[in-house]
C-alpha cells in the first residue's frame, strides 16, 4: 500500500507542477498576486523538509491537517539549501524538529493537550495546504496573494491529496482551508469561521469528519480552541 501511494503521490507531483493557473494571476486592482509553482522541479519538492511537505513520511496518517498556503517560496529555498548541505534522512528529521514557527508550536501543543497522552507530537500527521504554491516576496500577509482563487484552483490537487491518505479526520487550519473542502465535497458554510465553527463544529462525511478550527495562533481564547481540539478524539 506505501508503495501504491507513493507512486501516486509522484503523478500528483508531476501534475502539480504543469499547472499555470496562479503564475501570472492578478487582483481585480491589478496587483501581482501570482504564485511560484514550486513542482516544476520535482526533485526540489521532494526536498524541503517541514512538517507541511514532509508528504512521502505520512501517507498513512488517520489524520491529516490542512493549512492555507505556504508562505514566501524564499523560506522553501532556504530550508532545501540547507537541507542538500548535508542530504541524509538524520538531516531530514532534524531539520523537521528544529522548526520553531509559532504555528508549529502552538498547533502541537492544541493537539497533544486535547489527545490525554494519544499523541505526544505531530510527527505522524499528514499536513498540508489549501494552496500548494509559493508566495513571491517575503510576505506572509497583505494583498500579495488571491487567497479566494487560489484556493479554488487548487482544489483538484488537495482533492487527490485526500483520495491518496485516506484519512479518517481532517482538520482545516481557518477559514480558506474549510472553503476548499465546501467546494470539493459541496457543503456549506458561513461567510466566516467564527459562524461557521457554532454553526457546524464537526462536518461527516461518509468516510471521514471534517473539523473546522481556529487558525492556532489566532486571537482566540484557549478554551475556544481547546472546545474544537477535543472533539477530535471525542470522534476517535
């Protein structure tokens, strides 16, 4: 089965990285918001160790986190430069476990708390994005990216993402990552999260539930985060 899905991850690879929908894409004020697609190099896909592309290690993850987009293609580079200084699987590993984000910090320390000692990281969890390529520049926020139609043209992609784990609960880091799954599998959803989550705080499917949540650093009460956090091992 890991090989199954490891080939079929390598096609979506390939695919990914013939798309062109976001690499010239413009706001309605015309503003770059294009993207760089990082998968027309595969091989340099394949080698940026973070949680969020460590893909070929989690395949079979009951659990998959989906985020919004990865942020400034310049932090990619650099990981994967110094990731080919020294190009070993220890390397890997220990490049994974010395990322500090705020993000990354706080998404464990949500899931570890509400798990009561299932899980003591997230090293085992598939995680990915909404959208899948690169911001330019180095921002992460501002009118430098079209979250709405990247989102959506990316949809096919985090679709076969889904199909190839098989994943038994996803959760969607925010709002853009719930707005992905809305059109994939066509349920709705607030005009904003904060609704969204009282109004639908867990979505079933036939083979898996959706859990929205709060973005882990965002301004929100822990035990408004820990309320979305435990239902997760309550479905467990």
């Amino acid at each position: 089965m890991v090989i199954i899905k490891t080939k079929l991850f390598d096609e979506l690879i390939s695919d990914m990285g013939k798309c062109e929908k976001c690499i010239s894409m413009h706001s309605k004020n015309n503003v770059d918001c294009s993207l760089i697609n990082i998968y027309e190099n595969s091989k340099f896909a394949k080698e940026i160790p973070s949680i969020w592309t460590d893909w070929y290690n989690r395949l079979d993850s009951k659990i998959m986190i989906i985020g919004q987009d990865w942020g400034p293609f310049e932090d990619m580079k650099k990981l994967n430069e110094k990731y080919l200084e020294n190009p070993t699987g220890e390397n890997w590993v220990q490049l994974i476990e010395t990322e500090n984000s705020l993000t990354k910090k706080q998404l464990t320390k949500y899931l570890v708390e509400s798990s009561n000692g299932k899980i003591t990281s997230i090293k085992d969890i598939y995680i990915t994005n909404a959208i899948m390529c690169g911001r330019k520049g180095n921002n992460y926020r501002g009118n430098n990216i079209n979250l709405k139609w990247s989102t959506l043209n990316c949809k096919e992609f985090l679709l076969r993402q889904i199909e190839i784990v098989k994943p038994k609960i996803i959760l969607a880091l925010g709002y853009y990552p719930l707005y992905s799954l809305s059109n994939i599998y066509d349920f709705k959803i607030e005009k904003n999260l904060t609704k969204t989550i009282e109004k639908y705080p867990i979505i079933e499917k036939e083979d898996f539930i959706i859990v929205p949540l709060y973005h882990p650093v965002a301004q929100i009460t822990k035990e408004k985060q820990m309320e979305q956090y435990n239902r997760i091992w309550n479905y467990i």
